[in-house]
C-alpha cells in the first residue's frame, strides 16, 4: 500500500512538474529579432518575430545576397552594375534587360504620364549638373540647363516586354532609380521574410519602410514620421503612427531638409523638377506616402515632393493616394492630408509635436 501511494504521488510530482514545466514555457515572450547593416550608400534596420523557428543568421544570408544582386543591377556607383553599363554605353539598339529592370522603366512612365512629367529616373545628368553628385554645389547657366534637359526623358527609353528587351533612343540617356530604388529593395527584403514563413515584422531601409502583422503580445506596430525641421536634440518625431492594417503598409517620405545650398543668400534643394531643370521653389518639404507595395509609395513620395502643395494634392485625390503633407513657412510647420488618408482606417496618428 504504501509503495501504491508512493508510485501515485510519484506520477502526480511528474505530471505537476510537467506542466509547470508547459506553462513556463508558454509564458515565456516571443523575442523579436533585429537585424541591421549598411547597403546602397544608407542603412537598414529589420525587426521581426515569429512563432515558428527561423534562423536569423540564415536570413541574415538571404538579404546579404539579395542586397548584392540589387547592387549589381541597379548601383549607379559601379562601373560593372547593368544600369551603368546602360547609362555608359551610347548604342541605341535594343538589349536585354530583367523582368523587374522592365516592370521599374514602366512604373516609372506611369507615373512620370500622370505628374505631367514631374517624376522622371533620366533626371540623373541634372544632379550632377547642380554639383550634388560630388558635392560641389553651383547654380548652372541656362545653356548648360537647357543642353542638359535635351537628354532627359522617360519617352526616351522603349521597352519590348513581350521580348523583355529596352533601348534608349537618344545615346545621352540615363536611368537612374534611387527614387524608388529603397521601396524596391524593401519590397524584396520582405518577400525573403514572407518566404521564410515570417508573418509580422517592420522592414526599414534608408527611413523607408513596410509594417506587417502586429508585435508578439498583439500590440499594433507604432512607426515616427521624422520633423522636417531639426530641433537642438537633432532629430525628433513629429507624429507618431499606429498601423492598423496587419495585411501591410508601406510608408515613405521624400523631404527637402537632409541636402540642399545657399548661393548669395538663396537656398536650393536637392529635389529637381526635370521640368524646369532647376531646384523646387515651393514650400512644400516632406511628403509620406501610405501604401501597398513599397516601390510605388517610394516614387510616389518623390513625385509629390517635385509637385508641391497644389498640384500634389491634386494628383493625391485623382490617384486616391494616402499623402501626409508638411509645408513649411519660416519656422512654421503646417502638417494636411489627403483626403484618401484622412478617410483610411489603415493607419491612425497618435500624437501631435
């Protein structure tokens, strides 16, 4: 009898350690991994987590690939990049070109068609015109302007998709896709992720970024939208952003305030309208685009930030896109949305600065 009991109490000890055991183990938060690193000339920054086992050092691999096979198609900083190559070369006979090289060239025309030519990646020639390739920054004569302009033009560059080969019909054009390029290479960042069965996770890359999913306890991913103006504590949030939408948002801001000059008491931005072939003069310095997929807000935001205020809101509500708008008078900042945001449940803004 006494063995009996003894057994008994043996087997309850077992299965009161067991679960203690279960529960610990349940109890126990889910950690969030980050990854961080330097590509393209800025930084990215990767927080996710997930209920299913995945090796971080593995997907550390997978962006570091994926990263060197972006660098080595779109870098306009190597010589042996295929864009360079393209940009270089001054044939204007057709040549074979990716499937995603040809789907970035027609974005790039849709969205160039609807700003009235605003949003162009043949800008590339102008940058360097003004100095701010190499940071030797000058205001141009009209001439050099106007001998520049003459080689700028997305109508300058065929595509043949059914062939998947393009052409430039002028030997002077360039392509230069650093205005979509960080949306791009978030939109493969987190396909990696999405493909490694990771469901929620914030994909950051030179401030632009894509949110998923919610945190481990199902409290919603909480994203800044950076002040224009830097304050004596350098740079600060000016809204706080709650992402609602746990299928994916998309977040991108172009701005006027990270790299411009002064030249006898007037400054110039680094945001160029090929229209013109000069620096922007309105008042409009940082525009947030609220989207789907990463390389298309990323555009959209330096297209908005070429428009300005007016004509930005205008294409804002005919293309219905969710746009946070700041303009700044003096000192003044003066945030206004589109009405497409103002009306989205995806997102909602938490704090005011």
């Amino acid at each position: 009898m006494f063995k009996r009991n003894l057994f008994r109490s043996g087997i309850v000890c077992l299965l009161v350690g067991l679960l203690a055991l279960l529960l610990s183990s349940c109890s126990k938060p889910i950690k969030i991994e980050k990854l961080s690193g330097y590509a393209q000339g800025t930084t990215y920054h990767i927080s996710w987590w997930s209920q299913k086992l995945v090796s971080k050092d593995k997907v550390q691999e997978q962006f570091s690939n994926k990263l060197a096979s972006i660098d080595k198609e779109l870098s306009t900083w190597r010589d042996d990049s295929y864009i360079s190559q393209f940009n270089h070369s001054s044939s204007t006979k057709w040549q074979k070109a990716s499937k995603d090289f040809i789907n970035l060239i027609e974005l790039a025309k849709d969205i160039n068609a609807k700003t009235q030519g605003c949003y162009d990646p043949t800008i590339g020639p102008l940058f360097s015109l003004w100095g701010f390739h190499k940071d030797v920054l000058h205001v141009p004569s009209k001439s050099q302007i106007a001998a520049v302009k003459h080689d700028l033009g997305i109508d300058k560059v065929e595509v043949d998709k059914a062939r998947g080969m393009i052409r430039k019909t002028l030997p002077g054009v360039q392509l230069d896709f650093s205005s979509m390029g960080e949306g791009y290479t978030i939109g493969k960042l987190s396909q990696i992720l999405q493909n490694d069965g990771i469901h929620n996770y914030i994909v950051e890359f030179g401030g632009d970024m894509k949110v998923k999913g919610h945190k481990p306890g199902g409290e919603k991913w909480r994203i800044a939208i950076e002040r224009p103006i830097p304050t004596k504590d350098g740079i600060v949030p000016y809204r706080i952003v709650t992402i609602n939408d746990e299928s994916g948002v998309t977040i991108d801001t172009s701005g006027t305030y990270h790299h411009s000059f002064d030249e006898k008491g007037k400054e110039y931005s680094h945001i160029l309208d090929p229209r013109t072939g000069a620096p922007i003069t309105h008042d409009l310095v940082s525009a947030s685009v609220f989207g789907h997929e990463a390389k298309v807000s990323d555009a959209w935001a330096t297209a908005m930030l070429c428009l300005g205020p007016k004509e930005g809101m205008a294409v804002a509500k005919s293309q219905h896109l969710s746009v946070f708008f700041i303009r700044k008078d003096k000192k003044t900042l003066t945030p206004f949305e589109s009405p497409a945001l103002e009306s989205s449940k995806r997102v909602t803004f938490n704090a005011k600065n």
